[in-house]
C-alpha cells in the first residue's frame, strides 16, 4: 500500500510511518521541514509542504485507494 502521511515529523505521524514500513508498505511524508524526518529521511519519499485547506485542496488522486 501506498501512504501519505502528514505530520510525519511528529510522536503520531512517526509511529505511523513506522508502522507502514514495518509492514512492508511505501510513505510519502509531506512535511514542513525534511530535516524533521532524522531517521526516517532515507526510509520514506520526503515532499516539503504544507497541507493545503480543505476548501482549495485538489480533487483526490485517481489511482490511489
């Protein structure tokens, strides 16, 4: 499965990336500073950002499920 986390820098965001590894899926971290992953840096596809609003946020992706 493929996952994308936000807030991965954080205690919950963490536990969930590493979980998701743990059982052999892919995470895509979308956080504010990369430098915030430390150890999970070379285990996860990193993408600066920030979440965008609910309101102006882009339609969901197609193939993800």
């Amino acid at each position: 499965m493929k996952l994308l986390v936000l807030g991965a820098t954080g205690p919950t965001g963490r536990h969930l990336v590493d979980l998701a590894l743990r059982s052999g899926d892919s995470a895509t971290a979308l956080v504010r500073n990369p430098a915030g992953l430390g150890d999970l840096a070379d285990r996860v596809t990193r993408s600066p950002g920030t979440p965008p609003r609910a309101a102006t946020s882009p339609p969901p992706l197609p193939d993800a499920t």
